[in-house]
C-alpha cells in the first residue's frame, strides 16, 4: 500500500520550493504593514523617529491631557521633536460644521503644535475631512481608521496599515496638500 498517490511527493516538493521562495521574497510584506490597536503609536513613533524630511498629517480628531501622559501626548512630542530636528511637519484638522467638542479638541491641539512654530491648521468647513493618515518623507504612509485620542490608541479596536510605496505615498501625499490648498 503507498503512503502517498502517484506525483504527490512531486507536488509536495514544488510547494516546498515555492514556498520557500515565497519566504525569501519578503518585499511586499516590507511594502505593507498590518496595524492594529495598541501597535498604531509604536509604528507611529518609529516612522517619526526615521522621518529627515517631512511629516505630513490630516487627521479628525486629536485629543490630548494636558494632566496625563498619554499616547496621543507621546504623538505630539514626536512632532515637536521632528520639527526641532529640522523636519517640515503639517498638520490638517477638521473643524466641524456641528460638533463644538471635537473643534475645541482640535483647536487644543492646533494650539500646541503653533507653540512649537509647527504648520497646523483647521480644514474648511464645508466638507467634513474623516481621513486619518501621516506621510513620512513621501515615501510612507500610516493610514485607517484611529483617531488621535486615548480611546482609539489606548482601548478601541483599531484598523491601519502602514505603506512603504514611494508612488502611493506620493499620491496620499498630493491628495493632503490639495486638502490645504483646499482649506
């Protein structure tokens, strides 16, 4: 009785070696990163931390404590600490039509960043900007659906992916200067 049909062993082996290849060949996963709830600070952080050119942001919502260190607090040292580093840093937040909190959050935070001399402004009112995404020396990309704040970086469930595409990035890079033009 054989073990294996006729040409399995065969199969087997062509899986083996194309596997194996499909190992060595890591540039998509170097390309595009799964990050998901607690992971979106540390990723964050370490791109900042890479940046030497520029850091651009469009983000809706951004709600620090002046009180307590909290993630979003470590968001805007990381800011703060690319600008003193020479780094051309902007940052675009919504301002709402209808929602006074989520302004006064966001005027907060524009407030801090312009201390530190740091581009930041409000969008235009007209339409409401809901992207999240920071380009990191147009050629990489944290994008998806956490907001700046402590319940989205520190307890919500969290989708976002980082992309490492000079071409894509420098489309999401265009898409946030037409939304300052735009403003």
């Amino acid at each position: 009785m054989e073990r294996f049909p006729k040409g399995s062993v065969t199969i087997l082996i062509l899986l083996g070696l194309f596997l194996i290849n499909c190992v060595e060949d890591t540039s998509l996963c170097d390309e595009v990163r799964f990050i998901s709830n607690r992971d979106y600070y540390p990723a964050f952080h370490r791109l900042a931390e890479g940046a030497s050119e520029s850091i651009f942001v469009v983000i809706y919502l951004a709600k620090f404590h002046k009180t307590q260190e909290t993630q979003v607090n470590m968001i805007l040292d990381d800011l703060i600490f690319a600008k003193q580093r020479g780094l051309l840093v902007r940052v675009l937040l919504e301002r709402s039509s209808w929602d006074s909190t989520l302004n006064k959050y966001n005027r907060e935070f524009i407030d801090s960043l312009l201390r530190y001399e740091i581009i930041a402004s409000f969008d235009g009112e007209a339409i409401t900007t809901h992207a999240k995404c920071v380009v990191f020396d147009g050629e990489c990309a944290l994008l998806g659906s956490s907001n700046w704040s402590t319940s989205a970086l520190e307890y919500n469930n969290e989708v976002n992916i980082e992309i490492h595409d000079k071409e894509i990035c420098g489309e999401i890079e265009e898409y946030i200067n037409n939304l300052w033009e735009d403003k």
